[in-house]
C-alpha cells in the first residue's frame, strides 16, 4: 500500500519551496479522497516501523542477537530503512 499510495501522493505533490504546503493542502481539500490516500501512507510508514520494532523486540527476547552476522545485516537494514525514510520525508 505504501508503493500504491505515494504513487498517487506524487501525482499532485510539488516539491518546490513555494508550492510545497499548497500542494498538500490541494491534496487533502481538492483529490477526491486525497485526505484519506494521504492518512493510509502515514499511518502505513509507522506501522510498519512499528513491526520492525517488534521483529527486534522478538529477537532480543529469543536471543537472536547471539548470531552476530545474521543481527548485524539486520542492523544494516534497520539504518538503511531509516535513512530511506528520512531523505523520502524529510529532506524533501
């Protein structure tokens, strides 16, 4: 749904300084249901930060942490998800 949805966000978002915020605002008022695809990505992006949160608690839990390769790539992909998602929220 992520994929799906900012798709469709992108269609109707301009990045430029000066038509950032009316581009959400056109967004939300003038899509039809554009305040509903805009809630189902950011609500999608924390559950699944969410899941990623319980994954590690698991692995914590269980032990996991003990296999130092397979916890290190997986820290690896930790840090590369945030990264993504910091340059594809913040930055722009």
């Amino acid at each position: 749904t992520q994929i799906l949805t900012g798709l469709f966000l992108a269609m109707h978002y301009t990045s430029d300084i000066a038509t950032a915020f009316s581009s959400v605002a056109h967004i939300c008022r003038d899509v039809n249901y554009g305040w509903l695809i805009r809630n189902i990505h950011a609500n999608g992006a924390s559950f699944f930060f969410i899941c990623i949160y319980f994954h590690i608690g698991r692995g914590l839990y269980y032990g996991s942490y003990l296999y130092k390769e397979t916890w290190n790539i997986g820290v690896v992909l930790l840090l590369l998800v945030m990264m993504t998602a910091f340059v594809g929220y913040v930055l722009p």
